[in-house]
C-alpha cells in the first residue's frame, strides 16, 4: 500500500538529523548510482562547501551493492557503465586531492550500520547525499539517519537532486502528486519559473581539500582504492563491454559533448562512437543540416530511421550529467530566458519529454506501490496474461516476424538503447498482441538497456500496457505495421537492424508476405495483429466491468 506519508518526506524530515555536530575530522559525500557527476551536483557542492567551513577533508564515498542491483533488475551493461564513470570520477577527484572509496558491501540490509561504522572510523561530522526515490533506498537512508542520531555524533543530510523540481513541490491544491502529466506539467513550469535561479543554477564546486590532506595518515591510504572493472555477477562479455563502451563513452565530459551535438547546427551524430548504423549513414552525411536535431525536434522526433532525439538518457539515467544542466543549455542554445514548454518548438517539446521523466520520478515517490510490481491502476493487477514461453523468447530475440518490432528489439540487444518509439511499439506489441505481462517486458529492458531506469521503465511499461499514470487507454492500441510506415518510411531502420530483410525494398519491408520471409529466413508473425487486438480489447474490457 502507499505510504502515508510518502517516504520521501519522511527523509525529508529527518534530514537534518543531529543540528549541531561534536566537530569531526572530516565530511563525507555518499554518491549514489544515478548521481555519477562532480558539476552540477548538490550533494557534493554542499559536502565541499561543509569541508572548507570546516576546514577538513572531504571524502567520496561509493557502495556497490550487488543485492540491490538484483532486487532493481540493473543489467551488467549498466554496471559496467557504473564502473566506467567511477573510474574517471577517481582520477577527476585525485586532481583535487579528494579520494573516492569504493567498496563493496552485501548484505544490503547492512548498509545503514556499514556505512555508520566507516563514518565512526573517519570521524566524520557530517555526511551528505542526493536523494534516492526508491522505497528500499529511502528505508536505508531512514536506518541510517536514525543509526546517526542515535550515536549524536554525525548530521546527515539528504538532498534532492535528481529532478529539475523534487517531488513534493509540484503538487495538486490538496497536496497530492499529481497522476495526469498535463497539469503536472503546467506546475512544473511555473514551479521553475518562480524559482528559476535555483533550480537552473549551476553548484559550484570549490575545491575542497588542502593538498596537504593527501598526506593526512588516516585518509592518505583511501587513494589507493582503485574502483574495480567488475562486479561479481554482472560481469559482461568483452565484446559486448567494448561494444557499450564504443556506443556510450563514460565521463561527464562526454555527456556534455553528446549535449553539444545535439544542441549545435551542423552536427551530424550524437555518436562519438561508431557502432549505430543510423548516425553513420552516408544519407545524413551528404545532407548536412542547417538546423540542429534540438531544432528539428518537434518534426523529427519520432523517426525512428535517423539521429533525431538526443541520446542523452543513459547519462541522465546514470547522472552523469544533471537534467538541469540540459534544460539550461537547451535553453541558452535558442537564446530563451524561460523554460519553453511550447508543443511548436523543438526547444519546448524535448523540455517536456524532461519534464516527463521529472513526472515519473514524482509518481515513484509519490506511489510506491508501482514499484512493487503493482499497477497504478489495481484493477489491472487482474488480467489474465498468457504464458507463452516461446513468444515471449521470440520478443525479446526479435524475432516476431514484425520488423519494426524485431529491428527495435535488437537495437536494444545490440546497443543498450532503443528509441522512444521503438520502446512504444515493442512494449504495446507484447503486452496487447502477445498479452504477455509487461513485468516481464519491464524486467528485459532493465536487463538490456545501458539507461535502465526504475521510475521511467516502469512508467513506459504502465503507460504501453495501459495500467499506469495517465496510460495509453486501454482500446488505442498501436498497429506496428502502419507505425512502421510512419516512423521508418523508407525502411532503412529495419534494414540496419534486420538484416534477413537488408535487400527487400518497398512497403514490402513492413510486412514481408509468408512466401518472401520463408525464403529470406526471416520469421512469420507469431499473431495476426487484428485478432490479437480484439482479444486483448476485450480482456481488459471486461475487468473494467469487475
Ligand atoms: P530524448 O527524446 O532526447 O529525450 C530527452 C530525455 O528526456 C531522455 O534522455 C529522458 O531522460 C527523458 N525522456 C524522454 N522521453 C521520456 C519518457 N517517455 N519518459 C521519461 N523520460 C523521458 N527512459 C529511460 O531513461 N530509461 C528507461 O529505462 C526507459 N524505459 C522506457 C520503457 C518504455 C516501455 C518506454 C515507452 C519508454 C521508456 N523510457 C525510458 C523513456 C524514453 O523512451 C527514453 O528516455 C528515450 O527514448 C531516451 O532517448 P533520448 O535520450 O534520445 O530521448
């Protein structure tokens, strides 16, 4: 059930747990798995300003928890890119003579007391961290504040930070998080607009540390703390971890290049690597634009045959870079004082596929619930799925014998990412046509996407099968193949991605006829898609009427 309050709040309020701290020999900056940057950072801003005040040392402290990595689903994708930011963050923060501390801790039931201990350990007087909205995350930090206040000796403080507005402060009149975007999203902006120095300003980082801390005996032993290449459990194919590797540069530096790119005229590929077919097509590189893909938005974004989104959602999943340091650049890029969330600009609608992932974030914190495997909306917690083993391989394979379907599923296999449409149509695909449970989508797309995250996945999945916050309804459902004519016109997506069906050219690529799959090898459809539709209409109209 909902928590009432919301846990968060009640992280909230015992942020501030012990006021006034016996001075300490240091501050500690806890940073989370979806909080992997040094700009732009309240947490550590705030931990470092602590440390000067103070004049002692700051340490970053970082646990990977491999339980909770299982509980949430996270792929071993991810978690080398965990690892791979880690790394530069390590030797970004040595300049500064700041060491991170890395370790490994199960179970994760132990944290609370783990992480008390090492602050006992460091004497630390205060320790400061960005807010995590998942339940298990803000029980942890409840254990922790309470394990602290206890002892008297260190104030915790828990900060929000993953949002452009925190939850709690875009609410309806009588204080509830709102469950229809629109309204949200009208109070967001005008939230921001109230308050724009705030939540678009830039923390600073001033530089902590003395370099005399280095030699400091308790702490100098911490920079030698190497962050590992991987985490038992979650280990990945070298070929694949290239591959990731080649498709997802780590590094806040390379979160602000793929920013640029997309924000910048002329720019042709938010890629910095070479593996997406897409962004090295020779048809984009013969028609260079004048406009930028931020610019274009507004047209283009749900052509799924070329570069037209920005690709930033593994780095904003991951926090690599913060959502208001997008937002203020996209902004800066059009010369806009004001947050535009204008449906007929380019600038104004990806603000608002922003402020849909500031959406679902308030949703998780608001209803826990839906994180728990539940639906928004209960009544749905009774459709009758099928159990179809060999479909649901078949999905996740792409192999359903509907390109558009098989070519986004293997985007995702192949790259990590797939694109926004691709995830609506897969996702509708195999929750309406196939009537598998979209859990089990849910939990596939945590398992192969670099930017798996809880709050957007799970809103995606709830959205697609129409059991969530302002869902598709339930009667509107997706017809893969006349998507596939939208969004890939000339077939080229399917092509990249397909290649049993590199050489078919036409409208045939959309929905090969049997006799031309059989002979290209490529699958028939598992369904025929206006049973399926029936079917499924009529599953989920008659728990309506329960
Ligand atoms: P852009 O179009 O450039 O958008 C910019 C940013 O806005 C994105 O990076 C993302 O942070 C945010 N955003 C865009 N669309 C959405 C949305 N519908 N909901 C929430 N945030 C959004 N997004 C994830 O980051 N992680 C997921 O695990 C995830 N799973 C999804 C599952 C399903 C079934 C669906 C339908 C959507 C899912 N999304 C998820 C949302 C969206 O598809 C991706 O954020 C987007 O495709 C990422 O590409 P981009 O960065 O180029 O997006």
């Amino acid at each position: 059930a909902d928590a009432s309050p919301p846990l968060f709040q009640l992280v909230d309020a015992v942020h501030r747990n012990v006021d006034n701290p016996p001075n300490g020999e240091c501050v500690v900056y806890w940073m989370r798995m979806e909080d992997l940057r040094i700009r732009d950072n309240r947490a550590i801003a705030q931990a470092s300003a602590q440390a000067r005040k103070d004049s002692v040392p700051l340490i970053v402290l970082h646990v990977l928890s491999p339980q909770d990595y299982i509980a949430h689903d996270r792929s071993a994708r991810k978690i080398d890119f965990v690892l791979r930011n880690l790394q530069i963050i390590r030797s970004r923060l040595s300049e500064l003579d700041i060491p991170l501390y890395t370790v490994s801790h199960e179970p994760r039931t132990k944290i609370p007391a783990f992480i008390h201990g090492l602050l006992q350990q460091w004497k630390a007087s205060h320790l400061f961290a960005n807010m995590e909205y998942e339940v298990d995350e803000l029980r942890r930090d409840i254990a922790l504040s309470g394990i602290a206040r206890k002892h008297g000796k260190v104030s915790c403080t828990f900060l929000h930070d993953r949002c452009i507005v925190p939850p709690g402060e875009v609410t309806t009149k009588d204080g509830r998080g709102y469950t229809v975007y629109s309204p949200f999203l009208r109070t967001w902006k005008s939230t921001i607009d109230q308050a724009t120095s705030d939540y678009i300003g830039e923390a600073p980082l001033p530089v902590a540390n003395d370099p005399a801390v280095r030699s400091h005996p308790v702490y100098s032993n911490l920079f030698d703390v190497e962050v590992p290449h991987e985490v038992e459990g979650f280990t990945l194919d070298p070929k694949v971890r290239e591959r990731m590797a080649s498709c997802w540069p780590a590094g806040e530096d390379a979160a602000h290049e793929v920013l640029r790119r997309f924000l910048e005229t002329m720019s042709r590929t938010s890629h910095l690597g070479v593996t997406d077919p897409l962004s090295e097509s020779a048809k984009m590189a013969k028609n260079p634009s004048t406009q930028s893909r931020l610019g274009k938005y507004n047209d283009q974004r749900d052509r799924v045959d070329a570069d037209t989104t920005s690709r930033m959602s593994p780095y904003l999943a991951a926090g690599v870079i913060s959502a208001r340091t997008c937002v203020r650049e996209a902004l800066e890029s059009c010369g806009k004082k004001k947050v535009d969330i204008s449906r007929d600009t380019g600038v104004g609608r990806w603000i608002q596929e922003i402020a849909w992932r500031d959406f679902y974030n308030h949703i998780l914190a608001f209803f826990p619930r839906v994180s728990m495997g539940r639906p928004f909306l209960e009544k749905y917690a009774h459709i009758q799925w099928e159990t179809n083993e060999a479909h649901l391989q078949a999905w996740k394979d792409g192999r359903t014998g509907v390109p558009v379907v098989d070519a986004a599923m293997r985007q995702a296999n192949t790259m990590g990412w797939m694109h926004n449409r691709g995830r609506m149509i897969a996702a509708m695909y195999l929750t309406k046509d196939l009537l598998i449970d979209w859990r089990l989508g849910e939990r596939y797309f945590m398992e192969v996407l670099i930017d798996g995250d809880l709050a957007s996945n799970n809103g995606g999945w709830q959205w697609s099968a129409s059991t969530g916050v302002d869902p598709a309804p339930y009667f509107r459902i997706f017809n893969p193949y006349t998507q596939s004519q939208k969004i890939d016109p000339g077939g080229e997506y399917i092509r990249a991605f397909v290649p049993e069906l590199a050489k078919v050219r036409g409208p045939e690529i959309h929905k090969p006829p049997p006799a031309l799959a059989d002979k290209l090898g490529y699958p028939r459809a598992l369904v025929e898609h206006d049973m399926a539709r029936k079917q499924a209409i009529e599953r989920y109209k008659n728990i309506g009427k329960k």
